[in-house]
C-alpha cells in the first residue's frame, strides 16, 4: 500500500479467500474508534500535520452523508476497500462484510479478498449497502465499469465517496496540483510528496463519478469542492 487513507483499496486483482462470515467480530472493533492517524503509513512533517485534519473531515463526512443511505434494521453492509477497519471504525454494531485485494487477517468481522472488477462472489442484491470509500480513483479506468457495474449489482442501494479532481491538493502525496499534470510529469513530482511510492492514481470529475453511480453531492473544503459523494438508498 501507498501513503493513501487506510480505507483506500486498489481493486485489481483477482480474488483468493474468504473469511468465515459467521465468526462475530470481537469485543475490541465493537468499541472501536475512528482512525485518527489517516496518513500513518506517509513520510515527512506534511503528512504528520494532515492526518489529524484528514481524521476530523472523515468524522464530518461520515456524519453528514452515512445517514442519506437510510438503512433498514438489521441492513446487511459490504465495505468494498476496507482496509484495516473501514466503516467498522464509524459504525461497528452494523453487520459488515470487507472486501479487499490484500488479506486483512486483523480485520474484525467477515472479510473477503477479491477484485470487484473481476466479479465478487456474491448475490445480486445481497447487500442493503454497499459501501466505498476512496477507492475508486485506484481502479484503472478502463476497468471503472465493470467494478461499478459489480458494486451495483450485489447492494440495494450504495455509499461512494472519491476526492474531487478540482480540489487543488493531491490527497494521497499531499502535493498541490500534482494530479492535473500529464502521468510523466506527475511521477517525477511524486517524489516530492508524502506518499511513500508511486501509484498511477486518476482522481475523478463530478461528470465521471455520476456516469457510474448516479447524482453526486459535494463535500466541501470552505468554496471549494473537496470530494464527490453518491448516495442511493436502498429503498430508492
């Protein structure tokens, strides 16, 4: 993984393993707490004083947005890109599955490893929500459809957020304007940020994000737009 917020996946690979769904998560994730160190993984000062900001935006995000989803008692939850925690951070009473490329044997609760865009091993519909948090700008765009058409076809209704193209602050390397810069130019200035690799990360416009999953809000960094948030319902 790169210097990316943990709940940040990168969905191209194929899928491996499954965790047993039945196994309760422990006593430890149903009193967990938000992650506070987003850029743990990142490297220099920037990144040690964007963690703690990034943090208290999740917190806000998750507040604002997590309740249009308006879930149904008992809502069955998939967390596609969950990282180490994920959503279980924010809500860990719900019953959720993670997904993710990497084998996650910390996670707390039913995991699986599998790549959406290659197909994931469940029903249609078989989730209430299907949650995705800062993981779609990680899949190649020639791959985008097929891992929305995936994501649509298990939930009910979906949850994904993606940093906004126009905010003028690279999220993943912490470097102004790094992602309006041909791919070339953009890897040498890579370097320079808080990311501890290079990754081939395309961030989103509002245009592209709705040609997938439907009207988009804004989440927004005083006049400006900071990330793009579709909410369907599972009801809708």
């Amino acid at each position: 993984m790169s210097a990316s917020p943990p709940d940040a996946s990168r969905p191209d690979a194929a899928a491996s393993s499954v965790n047993p769904p039945d196994a309760p998560p422990p006593e430890s994730a149903r009193a967990s707490a938000p992650v506070t160190d987003v850029y743990g993984t990142a490297r220099g000062p920037l990144a040690r004083f964007a963690s703690p900001l990034a943090a208290r935006a999740r917190v806000r995000r998750h507040e604002r947005f997590f309740a249009l989803a308006v879930l149904p008692p008992d809502a069955r939850v998939l967390d596609l890109g969950c990282g180490a925690l994920g959503l279980r951070a924010f809500e860990p009473e719900l019953d959720i599955t993670g997904v993710d490329l990497c084998e996650r044997p910390g996670y707390p609760g039913p995991f699986v490893r599998a790549d959406a865009a290659a197909g994931l091993p469940f029903a249609e519909d078989e989730f209430d929500l299907v949650y995705c948090s800062s993981v779609i700008e990680h899949v190649p765009r020639t791959r985008r459809a097929a891992f929305a058409a995936e994501l649509r076809r298990v939930g009910r209704g979906w949850l994904v957020q993606t940093p906004a193209f126009s905010f003028p602050l690279e999220p993943h390397a912490l470097l102004p304007f790094a992602h309006w810069l041909p791919a070339r130019a953009r890897r040498r200035y890579w370097r320079l940020g808080a990311a501890d690799e290079w990754e081939q990360i395309e961030l989103l416009r509002r245009s592209e994000l709705e040609a997938l999953f439907g009207p988009a809000r804004a989440e927004r960094f005083g006049p400006l737009v900071k990330s793009w948030v579709c909410v369907r319902a599972p009801s809708a």
